[in-house]
C-alpha cells in the first residue's frame, strides 16, 4: 500500500464552485475574495480580513503594518518554518530567535521574557550583541495547530510595547482559553494580527493562499493597501459597474493578491472547516491509541486549555528516527519532518552567528520529530497500514 504524507479533500462542490468563476468572466480579485473575507472573518471572530497570495504575503504586510522598518528587531520562535523569519529580513530587519515550549514546541513565555530583558539591558541575547535596532514585534507559530501560551506570551510583548503577529499557519480552525472558567477564543483573536495558510496541505486550501485578520481597520487598510502595488482601490473596483477607472499609488507596495478561483475553493472549503476538523480529531485519537503502549515514541498532546486543529499528528522519537523515516518510506508511507530550527539552516546561522546549544529545546527536540499522514479523507486501511509500519520498523534491530 501507498500511503501519502498527505492528500488534499476535494469534492464535487468545491469544483462546482471554481467552475463558476471561471463561467463568470472574472478571474483575479473581486467578489468572491470579498465573500470569502466575510465569511473567514466570521469563523475567527475577527472584525477584519483580507485574503492574500500566501500566508507568507500576509506575515510580510503585517509586519509593515505594525511598524517594522529597517534596523528593528523582531522576536520569532527557533523552530519554524523559513517563511516566519524571512518576511522580517525583507524588511531590512533582524530576527531574534527564541527557544521553544518542550511540551508544545511552540514559542516559550519564559525564554522570551529573558531574551527581552537581555536586550533591554544591553546584554547579548541568542547570538545578538549590542548596539542593535529597537525591538518592535513578536512572531508567535502555532506548531502543528496547538496554539501556543498567547496569554504568557501576550503579557510579555504588552509589559515592552511590543506588536504580535501571530503565524497562525497551523491553527485554523484552533483555539485557546486563558484558564478553565475563561471563554474560548480562536487562534489570532487578540493579536494585532493573524496570518493564516490555505497552502495545498493545511486544514483548508485555496491551493495556494493567505489571509491576515485583525480587529485594527487602518492595519487591514494597510495590509489591503499594499497588497496590490499600493494602489488606492483594486481593479474590480475601478472595473465594476459605476467604478472609477482612476487610481493613486500611495506606497510602493507588492503584488500579494488572492484570486477570485482560489477563493471560491476557499469558500467550499470553509463550509467543510469543522467537518474536517473533527475528521482530524478522530484520526489523531485513532493514532494516541494504537500506539500509546510503543515505549519508542512520544505522542502529541493537546493541553486542557487548547483545542488542536490537528494540522500535524508529529511524534518524537527516542532513537533512531532518520532510520525510521527511511524505512516507512521503503513501506510506501510518507512523512515529513517540521521543522529544523531556523538558527541551524546555513542562511542564519552563518549571516547572524547562531549557534545551535543557545536553543537547547529546538535543538534537541528537531531531531526526533516524524509527521505522520494525517488528513481528512485517510482511510481506515491506510491509518492502520501506517501503524502496522510504523511498529514494525520501531521494532526492528538497530534502529539508529
């Protein structure tokens, strides 16, 4: 049997809904992103949205819009995906990395506090020494859809005047509640912005696509702004009926808009959010108990004070986990590995000096960490064939 790392959930009205679009005439930017801007922001509680190319379109104008400039300094955890630090060297600024939680792997409250009090004072901090540019922003990453500790983390960035964007990738639909009497909150609500994946392989997809929400409307006029070269209104505006063909170009913006054919598939696969997430849900409980005796493996948890999207079911490993990748390969099950941390790629490390034991977690943790197949329309075979491979390769002579 084959079983891939993942497959995309694609029906009959998903398809229903991009044909349309391509019947109506017209194909980029109009009033499918606007619809599909409603109703996302409605599924997060959030009073704004605006739908982009990527997740990694909306981490770049986010972090404009909340003031990053040159020079500044931005706080993102050690273990995340390239996109999460990128966007802040593409503003002319400086990634400061941060260890992540052992349990969540998500951005640690404590050893943020720390690296922000050593920089506040003068002191070296994760591989950056004084004189440096001004903090300005936290990036949070909701590993795996598990949200991270946003009520630690928020109180940090509050007590330094810090922004937070949240790399919400991960994490839709998650949520969070700050004690076990509080209201439960979507992942993003409080942040001044959320930035969230519809890429190929997350919860729900447009193919390729992004969308930053927020409860500020200059941020999302901002964001919308210079989503599209800066310009003063989009094209659907200037084209529709009664439009003004006129325009001014108020910055010097990107092109990061999201089409009206992949919106439509956002949409269809919006109305499926919850379906699909409790499809998720039974998958990862089906995983936790077929292998909660495999002394082998660690298994993820979801903390009594968060509700996972389950966008990855990532074990670690107590050994021998390259091994173990290759082996379930040669079975026909693909997996993935999320992530090697940031300071240890080429790029950081050698531009900025890191070092891999200044991140003892992230460092330790990468290495023993296998996403297992995980998405809505798995089988029951191809999840059981996973396991029996699974156990078999554990069990099998040197392992490492």
């Amino acid at each position: 049997m084959q079983v891939p790392y993942f497959r995309p959930s694609i029906t009959q009205a998903d398809i229903d809904q991009v044909v349309a679009v391509l019947r109506s005439g017209w194909l980029t930017t109009g009033p499918r992103c606007r619809a599909f801007e409603t109703a996302f922001a409605a599924a997060v509680g959030a009073p704004h949205a605006v739908a982009l190319g990527s997740c990694t379109a909306a981490l770049h104008l986010s972090l404009e819009a909340v003031g990053v400039r040159p020079g500044d300094l931005v706080l993102v955890p050690a273990l995340t995906f390239a996109a999460t630090a990128e966007v802040v060297v593409a503003l002319g600024a400086t990634p400061v990395f941060v260890d992540v939680d052992p349990s969540t792997l998500c951005m640690d409250a404590d050893a943020l506090a720390a690296t922000v009090d050593a920089l506040r004072h003068g002191r070296p901090a994760t591989g950056l020494a004084p004189p440096h540019g001004p903090l300005r922003a936290v990036v949070p990453v909701h590993y795996g859809g598990v949200v991270a500790d946003v009520a630690g983390l928020r109180r940090v960035a509050a007590g330094h005047g810090l922004a937070m964007v949240e790399d919400c990738a991960h994490a839709f639909p998650a949520e969070w509640r700050d004690g076990p009497d509080a209201p439960w909150r979507a992942a993003g609500d409080g942040a001044d912005v959320a930035c969230f994946s519809f890429y190929a392989n997350k919860t729900i997809t447009t193919g390729e696509g992004g969308m930053a929400t927020t409860a500020r409307g200059e941020l999302a006029d901002r964001i919308r702004t210079m989503s599209l070269h800066g310009m003063s209104h989009d094209a659907y505006r200037r084209y529709e009926g009664g439009g003004e063909w006129d325009y001014e170009v108020l910055a010097a913006g990107y092109k990061y808009n999201m089409t009206d054919l992949a919106a439509a598939l956002g949409l269809a696969q919006l109305a499926r959010a919850a379906e699909m997430r409790e499809r998720r849900r039974a998958l990862a409980q089906r995983y936790t108990e077929a292998l909660s005796g495999v002394e082998e493996l660690e298994l993820p948890a979801e903390p009594p004070d968060r509700r996972s999207s389950w966008h990855l079911f990532a074990v670690r490993c107590r050994s021998g986990r390259d091994a173990l990748i290759e082996r379930l390969r040669q079975q026909g099950v693909g997996t993935s590995v999320h992530w090697r941390p940031l300071p240890m790629q080429p790029y950081y490390r050698d531009r900025f000096g890191l070092r891999s034991e200044t991140f003892p977690v992230a460092a330790r943790e990468w290495q023993r960490l296998v996403s297992l197949p995980l998405f809505p329309d798995m089988t029951e075979a191809e999840q059981a064939y996973v396991v029996r491979e699974l156990r078999s390769a554990l069990a099998s002579p040197n392992p490492s």
